[in-house]
C-alpha cells in the first residue's frame, strides 16, 4: 500500500514503481563519455535492480550495520551511480557520504574523520585522486563500485526493505558537506524527514500560482528536467528525487568538463522540458549564437546558487523563460512562486505558507528568515536539520520591488558585506555581476575589508597563451567597470588604480554550485591585494591632513588652489576659473586630489565645483561615502529657475510701437575674438551702418583689435576713426551695463541693432559660472526696452542649445523655432547657458515687444583667406595637433559630419539675415530663430587625405584609427607632463573628447530653412573640402 504525500521513503517508491510500472521512464543518460555516444532511457525497473545489485554487493563486501550504521563515502564519476548508491545505502542501513571531488588533502582528512568515515567507494575516474587520500589515510577502506552498465542490466534479487517512514523520518538518509568557504567543509547530514518535504513541495502552491521550480507542469506529467550540477551537491539530486517523488525524469550530461558546447548538444539530443543551469555558464551560453537557439528549444529555464547579471537575464528571456530558485543543503528548496509578470525573472515571490519573515537590516536590505509554524515540518526542511531551532537565519539578503512588496530580488549575503574602515557597508554582488558579464571576464571579486577603498581582482578568461597585456585588458573593461560604479554608492566605487589581474596559475576557487569562494580568493590573493593599497599609499604620500574633517580639508585645498594660482589672496567662496584657472591647471590639480585622496576626481567633477568650499565641501562627502546630491537641485530646475530670475519682471508690452531710424547704429560685444573680428570687419564695409560701439570688458580692447585686424589681413584704417567705430570698456552684467550716463543716453538714443557675441566658451564649466553673462542678455534686453528705437538684439548662440533634440515622427531636422524646455539642450555649461539666454530673449519678444533674432551657430572654422588663423585653442586644432603628437588621426568625430562654417563666410551670413530681419514689419514676429550650420555636410574621412598629408613627416607618418583607440592612446597617458601637454593639448580637453568619442553630440541635423531664405550666402553655401583643410593646417603650423 502507498504511503500518503509528505510520509513516503524514495526506496519504498522505487520498489512500488518497478512493481506497478516498470517501463515508466526514470531518467536519460549517457551512453558513455563521448556525446557521440549517444544517450539511453532507464526505466523504473532497471533503476530497482540496480539499487537491488549494489545493495547485495554492499552488504557482500561492507557488511550489514551491526551495532549501528556505517559512513561510506562515494566519489565517483559524474553518473547514475550516485543516485543507485543513495539508495542502496538506505535498503542497507548504511549511511551515505557524498564528498566533493575537489577538495584539498586536508580538508578530505578533515571530513572524514568528521563523518567518521572508514570506508570509501570509488570508480576509475576518480581513482588518482583516490589514491592520493589513500596515501595519507591508509586505515579506510578502498574498494572500486561496480560499472554502471554491469548494475542495469543485472536481473538482481530484490533486497529486502520494509521499515516503516514513522521508524526512518529522523534517520540520515546521507550526508553532503558545506563548501568551506569559510574555513574547513562542515558535514550536513540531512533525514528521510528532509527528502519527505522534497514529497510535500509541489502540494503547497497556492491555488492558481505555479511553482517556480516546476512552472506549473503537472505532478507525473513526465516533463524532462535537464540538471547539470555535481551528484555530490543537493541540487545535482533534483533530477532523481524529482523523479521518483513527482515523475519528472531527469537528463543527465556526460561527464566532463562543461563547457556551452557540451549543454548545447545536450540539449538539442535529448530536448528537455526545463532545464537548471548556473548563471556563470548561462552568461557564457548568452553570448552563443548556437546556444541560444537550444535555449528556445526549452520551455524554461532556472538558475540558483547565485543571481544573473541583468542584461544578461534580459537577453536570455528573448529566447527562453527564466526561473530563480534559491536553495541550501541545509535548507533544500524554498518555496517561491513562478512571477505572474515575466519581466520579474529575476525576482522571488515567496510561498505564503512556507513561513518566510523578510527582516530589515540596513539601506533597504532584508534577510529571509524561516520561521517554524505549528504544521510546518512537512514542507520546511530547515527544522529536520535543525530540529531544535523555532527559526533559521540564512544570511541571504534582498531587496523589494518598488511597486510589487511581495516580490524580492536576491542581494548577496551577509558574508558578502564588505566593512570598509570608515564603517561604511559596501554589497559586492550587483557590481561583481554587472562586471561578470562582459565577455571577456570569467569572475570578479571586489575586496575592501577594513580598507579605506574598494579594490577589484578579475579573472580573465584567458587565452590559449595564457598572456594578457594588464593595461590594454583593463582599458577595454574600464567603460563596463564605470556602468557598475554607477549602482555601488560612492563610497564603495572601483578606481582605476585599485584593479589587478588573477594569475591563470591561481584560478579562483569555487564551490560546487559555481559560486566563486570570496573568502578563499581573499587568502589566495593576499599579497596582491595588499600590493594594490600599497601602491595607492606611496601615490597619496603628500597627503591629507591628519586630523580629517571639513575645517582641515579646507584648508588643504585652499594650499593646493592658491599654490596653482599663485594667489594667496583667493577668496574661498571665490570662483577660481574666474580668478583665472585654465584647464591645464584643471589636470594638474585632478592629479594631486586624485594622487592624494585615492580617488577618482574628475577634471569634470572639479570644474562643477569651482570654489574652495565647494571643492572640499564635495570631496568630504566623497570621503566619507555620502552624497550631497540630495542638496542639489535638479539640471532642469536650476535651468528653469535662471529662466524665471532673469524673465519674471519684464514689462509687458507686446506691441511695442518701434519708430524707424533713417541710419543705423550697432552695438557689437565681443569684437576682439575670432568672429567678433570678422564681423566688425563686415560691419565696417556696410555703408548703412553709420556708427559701431564696440563693448569688451577689457580697457585696451581698440589695441587687440587693431592686432587681430593686421594678423588677419583686413584693413584696420577704419579702426582709427572714432566717428564710425568707438570702444567702450563695459560690464554687461552691471547696472547701466557699467558705462557712463551720459555715453549711456547717447546709446539709448541711437542704437538700433545689439549683436550680443560676447560669451566665453568653455565646455568644461557648469551653467552656474556663465551666470553673469546670462545676466548681461537681460541687461541688454533692458537696454533695447529703455531705448527709443527699441534696438533689435541678435543674440549669438549655439547648436548646443540644441544637442540633445530628438528627431519625431514629423521632424527628422531640429527645426529653426523656440525650444523652450532645458533637456534640448547638451548637458554642459555653455550650452545651457546659451538656452537661458535664448529663453530670455524669447520672453523678451512676447512680454515686452523686444525685436530678437536667435542664431544657433554651429562649429565655426577658420578663414577661407591665406592670412587668417582658427584659433589654436579650440577643439579641431587641438585634436589634429594631439594627432599629429600620437601619430594617430581619427577615422571619425563619432558620428559627426563637417557641417563646418568658415568664419569670414559666417560673418557675412549673420549680416545679411540681419539686414533682411532689421526691415521686417511691425507685424512679423517679434522673435527669430536661425541655425548657421553648413547644409553641405561634408564627411571627415573624405579630408582624411588631406590631413594625412599635411600631418605627416617621412620619419613621423601620421595613420587613421577609429576615434576610441585615438581616446585609448590619449588616455594612456597618467600623468601628463609639460611636453606631453604641448604635443597633446587634448589632453586638457578629455572631457570634451570623450563625450566625441561616445556620440555625445547633436543628434540630429539641422534645419537650415530660415537661414537659407534670409542669406544668399548661406543658400550658395559649399562643404568644407581638403583645400580649406590643408590651409588651416598650415596656419597653425603643425
């Protein structure tokens, strides 16, 4: 008669099974080693002969218990015989150990004097090693088991078993051991009452869920599980105990060493149901073609022991379903549920009968704990094991879903936890994971223990020649390693400095469910981990203060800014790019934080805090992993609220009455740069134009210009007649624009057009610093309200306004109208800064009746004239003289067309839109926009011939190479001196480049409708070509 669910003993089912359904199929296996072998079904009938076989045979050369049960370990190949010596040990009496095939010398002598084990089973597999414990433990008993095909096909006599569940339940049905990780392996004998709740598991699932281990199919169904972990860990004991409890037969794999191409022709020989695979060889199948094609093949897939990387899920799940399943050998299965919404593979909902209390610990993390219930010890293992505990803490921390509260995503565990000395608690797990799943790494451990910092040792996945260049390998890794950085706080973030390579002859250690062994790898590597910290000191010798806190961290930084500037008297609220730091101070200043704090500051994270106290204010959150962040507004409030200070208080008057002037005065800012000069120079030649006031903050501006007239070639004679041009030092920003009243009333009584060119063009620096330029458009604006012709203001800004546009279903051009939310723009100061001005101008037009006209200038080239220089300083020359440095010339500016406009061209372009735009009538609108980009886009790779040429010397050739290797070789360079800053000025500029490099640009191209119909120039415009290319080479010199 069948015991009930739950009372049931799996060599009574096996018994019952041969007897009233010999032919049910109990499992495939392999034929033999090779794959091309081929495969075999056992059926029920030939499994209880088998069991029967052993069992004689035990009893034959071991003996019956006597005075009580005897350990008899078995270590054998990967096979059916695990399963037939479980079973036959229980028919026997004996009790069976399982012992990993990996362990050390002395951790095998450990663990059997632990089991107290004299007696060892073995196959020819496994002889050597066998041997090797022989060697050192000569007292216990050796004797080879029987071969797998002798025990199948034997028509044994049945061995006789009749004890009752009630007289076994407390019994050890085996022993397995724990992995060691933390010091020698612990022997967890587990009962028949434990594999009775094994019974009782699918017979708990809520009514109208599914199992998230068997998904729903039916109890007898027959679905195949395929299962490949070791016979000597828990879960490789699915597959048989599955079977015989609930009827799903199993696969097995030949055994080996696994590898994607063995589980994919397993896979695509055998087709089974589901599948149980561990996430490391599921990344390593993700990244197979073939593989993933088997995968489809499988109605789901589970993975345990460990959590997926989650692009890694997320690929897989295109081509096969995921289950998580957590599990222990103390614990066996959880119960959890498969998740109702697919798209939480990753997360676990438990079974609300199975007694979990998910208990809060810190930041969000909680530890699954079981809790004993009154009629609970039928389907909780925990309390077999432990029978005296009412719960069971098992160290496994989650954290839950922000929308669903009953789901809950593996976190790592207690152990994992990394202490870094400041006391800050750091989990590795979705770093190491992230990471993990790059293609070419096998394992990662992130270290930090008591250390100020995190640290990062990898384990490639090697190449034959076991021969990696450190460097170039972690180059390569380093954008991966950022993306990981970005989800650890900022206390436990991974520093280029702090990463080391394994050695192949040191490979990580595992457990037997593939888990990397941290706490081994940590003993493994102590020497390099602690060469790691060592290096980082002697790099910080200089260093901080003793005594740590903001006071003092002030006033280090205040010695480094002053001893850059050579100002002492820098004030430490002042702006020290205002005081007049340039970027090449800005990397040398990088360096020693970065020297000193062991940190990675950024040239871009310093010029967003441009002040002493805003320096040190932010290192010291970074010090002591916490983050000001919480303080900051928002990019897109900071934006809005400038838009608000500086618009809020227009007057309204929207159709302003503008009287007409027979002549025309213009008002020009920032005529000394490159395009200031050209346009003066186009203003000048325009007889309309009667009188030009040029305003620059410096008091000897008449002089540069002259300077840059003559450098130019253009005719500075009219330079000299104050009647047609008058410079006045101004200050935009200042009530009056900082002139005199009565020159003051002279303007206001004259001026009819405003360009405003005056901006200072730095990439690097935040919006804030641009402030007081921002403030100069609404001084402006205030201007051309206060005065009697309502001056027409041309605002001159940028297609960073613009950067961030993306195309829609209508638009595939950024078109030339108002954008008036901040997230067009690029995410850096300039640009920002000039969509303020833009939205200030716009408001000006529609409260106040201002005449505006907005041109987004896009990438300004040099002349079309012999004479004539692009200044050397901006980002083209910068990036060919850095070429012609490297040797190295990129293939592309990462997805950006020369849609380049040469300045002299520009400059005339800008007149004739506005002559065209100063006629217009009182009923046209008030505000206009135009994008000056070039509409023939011309390819970089067609003036790469040109470039080439000009760049190369017969000793020095200078070779194309995609832009990524360029930043490579830039980036290379650690510590810059004064030669590698001159032969690569790019390197102050790794910001700017990177963002090239990453396709950080304008996305879209721009229309150029407007500007085309208000310029005959503009509509005639031709490309840039390798003519031009080679002139402006030839200008700087290089």
């Amino acid at each position: 008669m069948t015991s009930p669910v739950g009372n049931r003993l799996l060599p009574a089912l096996v018994d019952e099974g041969a007897r009233s359904t010999p032919d049910r199929l109990f499992g495939i296996i392999p034929k033999g080693p090779a794959l091309s072998d081929g495969f075999r079904n056992v059926t029920f009938r030939e499994l209880a002969y088998a069991v029967d076989a052993l069992a004689w045979w035990i009893h034959k050369h071991i003996g019956q218990p006597g005075n009580g049960p005897k350990t008899i370990a078995y270590m054998g190949a990967n096979d059916i015989r695990y399963y037939i010596f479980l079973l036959s040990c229980a028919k026997t009496g004996h009790t069976p150990f399982l012992p990993s095939t990996r362990l050390s010398d002395e951790a095998y002598q450990h663990i059997l004097n632990a089991t107290n084990c004299h007696v060892m089973l073995f196959t020819p597999e496994t002889q050597r090693r066998t041997m090797e414990i022989k060697a050192s433990r000569p007292s216990t008993v050796y004797l080879e088991a029987p071969a797998t095909a002798d025990l199948l096909s034997s028509n044994s006599e049945t061995y006789p078993f009749t004890t009752p569940y009630a007289a076994m339940e407390d019994t050890v049905a085996f022993i397995i051991h724990s992995s060691g990780t933390t010091g020698m392996p612990k022997p967890v004998p587990l009962t028949h009452g434990f594999l009775a709740t094994w019974d009782h598991a699918p017979h708990i699932i809520p009514a109208g869920r599914k199992s998230a281990l068997y998904n729903g199919f039916s109890v007898g169904s027959g679905a195949l599980l395929l299962s490949i972990t070791p016979n000597f860990h828990l879960m490789g004991l699915i597959g048989p105990f599955g079977s015989i409890f609930h009827g799903f037969p199993f696969i097995s794999i030949p055994d080996g060493p696994l590898s994607v191409q063995l589980l994919t022709d397993t896979i695509n020989a055998t087709r089974p149901d589901f599948v149980m695979i561990p996430p490391s060889l599921l990344e390593d199948m993700s990244h197979s073609e073939a593989a993933l094609a088997a995968l489809k093949t499988v109605k789901y897939t589970c993975f345990g022991g460990a959590p997926l990387a989650l692009e890694t899920g997320e690929r897989l799940r295109k081509y096969t379903t995921l289950r998580t399943v957590l599990g222990s050998s103390e614990i066996g299965l959880v119960s959890s549920l498969a998740p109702e919404d697919e798209a939480k593979w990753n997360y676990f909902e438990w079974n609300p009968v199975y007694g979990i209390d998910m208990q809060h610990v810190n930041d969000g993390l909680h530890e699954l704990v079981i809790r004993r219930g009154e009629n609970t010890k039928t389907f909780q293992g925990i309390f077999h094991t432990f029978p005296d505990l009412t719960e069971y803490h098992t160290k496994d921390l989650f954290v839950q879903h922000p929308d669903n509260p009953n789901c809950w995503a593996y976190h790592g565990r207690l152990d994992d936890v990394i202490v870094l000395s400041n006391g800050e608690k750091l989990n590795p797990i979705t770093l190491e994971k992230m990471i993990e799943a790059h293609p070419s790494v096998s394992r990662v451990v992130l270290v930090g223990e008591k250390r100020f910092q995190s640290a990062l040792l990898i384990e490639p996945v090697w190449p034959d020649n076991n021969s990696i260049d450190e460097k170039e390998y972690i180059d390569n890794l380093w954008p991966t390693i950022q993306r990981a950085n970005e989800v650890v706080p900022n206390y436990g973030r991974v520093m280029r400095s702090h990463i080391r390579l394994s050695s192949p002859s040191k490979p990580f250690k595992l457990t037997p469910k593939g888990t990397t062994q941290r706490r081994l790898v940590n003993n493994d590597y102590a020497e390099e981990i602690e060469a790691i910290y060592a290096k980082s000191a002697e790099n910080s010798m200089e260093s901080l203060p003793l005594t740590l806190n903001l006071h003092s961290l002030t006033q280090w930084v205040r010695v480094k800014i002053t001893t850059l500037l050579d100002r002492p008297d820098i004030a430490d609220d002042e702006d020290f790019y205002a005081a007049g730091m340039d970027s090449l101070q800005t990397v040398q200043l990088a360096q020693a934080l970065n020297s000193a704090l062991s940190a990675d500051i950024t040239q871009q994270q310093i010029y967003a805090r441009p002040s002493i106290n805003k320096l040190a204010a932010s290192l010291f959150s970074i010090l002591n992993g916490t983050s000001n962040g919480a303080t900051e507004i928002s990019r897109t409030e900071q934006i809005t609220n400038l838009v608000t200070k500086y618009t809020h208080d227009l007057p309204s008057d929207p159709q302003r009455q503008r009287p007409v002037s027979s002549s025309q005065t213009v008002i020009l800012t920032g005529s000394t740069g490159s395009l200031g000069t050209y346009l003066l120079n186009t203003l000048l030649q325009d007889n309309s134009i009667s009188k030009i006031y040029c305003l620059n903050r410096s008091d000897t501006a008449k002089t540069k210009q002259t300077t840059s007239f003559e450098e130019k070639a253009l005719d500075a004679t009219p330079l000299t007649d104050e009647g047609r041009v008058e410079f006045l030092t101004a200050a935009l920003s200042e009530p009056n624009l900082g002139l005199e009243q009565e020159k003051l009333a002279t303007l206001l009584e004259t001026v009819t057009l405003i360009i405003h060119n005056g901006w200072t063009v730095n990439f690097n620096l935040p919006v804030e610093f641009f402030e007081s330029q921002i403030c100069g458009v609404r001084r402006l604006i205030d201007f051309s309200i206060n005065s009697r012709y309502t001056a027409h203001v041309a605002f001159v800004s940028s297609v960073g306004t613009i950067g961030n546009w993306k195309p829609t279903d209508t638009d595939n051009s950024v078109p030339e109208i108002p954008m008036e939310t901040p997230d067009v723009a690029l995410e850096q100061g300039y640009g920002e800064s000039k969509h303020v001005g833009e939205r200030i101008c716009l408001e000006a037009s529609r409260q106040s009746g201002v005449p505006t006209s907005i041109l987004r200038v896009g990438q300004i080239a040099g002349p079309t004239t012999v004479a004539g220089l692009w200044n050397p300083t901006e980002w083209v020359p910068i990036l060919l003289k850095t070429s012609k440095g490297l040797g190295v010339v990129p293939d592309s500016l990462g997805g950006m067309g020369v849609d380049w406009i040469p300045v002299d061209t520009l400059a005339t372009i800008i007149l004739e839109i506005l002559q065209i735009r100063l006629h217009e009538t009182q009923t046209e609108s008030n505000a206009a926009f135009f994008h000056l980009t070039n509409p023939a886009i011309t390819p970089w790779s067609s003036l790469l011939p040109s470039i080439q040429s000009s760049l190369s010397t017969s000793t020095a050739p200078v070779t194309p190479a995609p832009l990524t290797i360029w930043m490579n070789e830039l980036e290379k360079i650690k510590s810059p001196t004064d030669s590698d800053i001159s032969d690569k000025p790019a390197l102050k500029l790794l910001p700017f480049f990177r963002d090239l490099a990453n396709g950080d640009t304008l996305s879209a191209e721009t229309s150029t409708v407007n500007a085309q119909k208000a310029s005959r120039t503009m509509a005639s415009l031709k490309g840039v070509d390798g003519a031009l290319m080679v002139n402006w080479i030839r200008q700087w010199g290089f």
